[in-house]
C-alpha cells in the first residue's frame, strides 16, 4: 500500500519537534566538541609528521643496509673511475643528502601546522619536501641502469658544485678551485665514458639524458597524478599565480590558519615521502619507515576531513 504524503500541518510540527529538540546548548556542545575533535586532529598530525622527519633524518645519516642481493649491492659492485669510487657510495652519498633536507622541511611543515600559522608557507614548505623527496627517487630508481643512476647522481653532485662557486663568487669568500676540480673530475668521468653533457642554465651541466623535478612528476609512487597536482598546485600559490579558490584563503582576517587548508595544499608531503620511502625501499631490499607514513598519510587524511564535517568514526 502506498504511503500517503503528509500534510502541511504534518511537515510543521515535524519540523518544529526537530527545531525544539536541537537546542542552543545542544549547538554549543557540538561546536565544542568539533573544537576538539579539531585540536587532536592537529595535534595528531603535527607529532606524525614530526616522528616520520626524525625517522627520513636517521634514515640520511645511518649506513643502508648491504648484506642482500638487491639493486644496491650490485651499485657498490661497480666503479666510476681510477679513484675507484663506488657507484653505490656516491648514489647513498646523494640521496642521503637530500634525506636530510626532505626530513629539515618535514619538520617545519610540523611546526606550521602545529601552530596553524601560515597557509602560503606551510604549502611552500610541503613543496620543498616534495622536491627533496623526488629527487631521492631519482637517483635511487631500481628500474634504471647502474649507468643512468650513476649519471643522475653525479648531476646532483655537479649542481651543487656550482651553486657553492656562485655562492663563493657572490659573496667574495675565497678560492673555488676546490669545487672547480671537482667539476672537472666528473666532466672527465663523463668524457671517458662517452656520455653525452648538456649545459644548462647557470653553467650547470647535465651528464646523460636531462631530468628536473616537473619531469619526474609522473614517474612517482601512489595515486595517480598525484604527484603532479602537489608540484604544480603549491606551484601556482606560490609563485603568485593563486588559483581562484585560494584567492580568499591567502588574507585571513583571523589570527590562526585552520590545519586543514595548509594539509590540503600540501599533497605534496604524502606523495613525496611516500615516493621515496618506497623507491629506497626497493632500493636496498628492506621496508623503510613504512608504519611511519602510514600512521603521518593517516594522521593527514583526518585533518582533510574537516572540510566536510568530522567523520563518524572519529
């Protein structure tokens, strides 16, 4: 049998027992209670973030794993020239490098959002920890050839290089023939090998076929085009070219920043560390820091929520 529609009358009183049942009290406390639901949230995500730096941290200075038959073992089998330099050593040399400043801005991205500070800067940071990250990948990938991570690590290397001379060179601080001889060392390297070196901006050079992190976007770890959208969305904030719905987000007339805009904007540091904790893994036949991640990728899939209202199971 077909219900029968209810009366206006009906709808009314409906409506009014509703109204009266849900109190002004009732409203306060819920208000409280998202409140806090929010500031464990935070505080949650803070001390993941803060625990999985110290972990990418002691990850950069502790000496990987040797005793398997894996991708690394056979790079530390390999020499790059009469030095006898270790593929291996130079590829944990470069990553450990930029571990150590993934897991630097990962700590500051824990402190932005732990005191909910900055929108434009936490996503900034999460920007730095993305590129960090990638290019631990980079050098790193299984899937390459012993020559190709060799090629990409010793470009690392030679991007450093120059920035110190032009460091030096800005700031009058002394003699560069140190760093130049080691740029020739390498060119040298690249030369008797017969590698191809492409010269970029800034004299920079490139040994083998050139990468940059925008490049390396799509060859990341996870969801798919995720990793593109954390490069180019903190991209576009900031550089200044803010997409229309952050517009009104940059000028906050209140004195903190809600948690879960700056996390929302910062996909970058789920992606990022994800890619290169599971490439490193790869890497040395080992799970590395993966109840980390997963605990910070939890911890920040909470904050997002807020958005929406707080889940149930929260």
């Amino acid at each position: 049998m077909a219900r029968q529609p209810r009366s206006r009358d009906q709808q009314w009183r409906a409506v009014s027992t509703l109204t009266n049942d849900f109190s002004l009290e009732d409203f306060v406390a819920d208000t409280q209670r998202s409140g806090r639901l929010a500031a464990e949230a935070r505080e949650e995500l803070a001390l993941a973030a803060h625990v999985l730096s110290r972990g990418i941290f002691r990850l950069s200075n502790e000496q990987w794993p040797q005793d398997r038959q894996v991708v690394y073992q056979e790079d530390l089998a390999h020499t790059l020239d009469d030095a006898m330099e270790l593929v291996g050593e130079l590829i944990y040399r470069e990553a450990s490098l930029d571990l150590a400043a993934a897991a630097d801005s990962l700590r500051g991205w824990a402190a932005l959002i732990a005191t909910q500070s900055s929108f434009v800067g936490a996503a900034a940071v999460s920007r730095a920890v993305y590129e960090s990250c990638v290019l631990t990948a980079a050098v790193c990938d299984p899937t390459l050839t012993v020559e190709i991570r060799a090629q990409r690590a010793l470009t690392r290397r030679l991007s450093r290089l120059h920035a110190s001379v032009r460091f030096a060179d800005i700031v009058n601080s002394g003699d560069t023939k140190e760093f130049q001889a080691e740029i020739d060392r390498i060119l040298g390297i690249a030369t008797e090998k017969g590698w191809s070196v492409r010269r970029a901006r800034f004299g920079v050079h490139y040994l083998g076929e050139r990468f940059s992190v925008e490049g390396l976007t799509e060859e990341g770890i996870g969801t798919t085009g995720l990793g593109e959208h954390a490069w180019r969305a903190t991209s576009s904030l900031v550089h200044g070219e803010h997409p229309e719905i952050a517009q009104t987000w940059i000028r906050f007339d209140w004195k903190q920043v809600p948690s879960y805009l700056p996390a929302l904007w910062s996909t970058g540091v789920i992606a990022g560390t994800e890619h290169a904790l599971r490439t490193v893994s790869e890497y040395v036949g080992a799970s590395v820091l993966q109840a980390e991640w997963t605990e910070m990728s939890r911890a920040w899939d909470r904050v997002c929520s807020q958005l929406s209202g707080w889940r149930r199971d929260q």
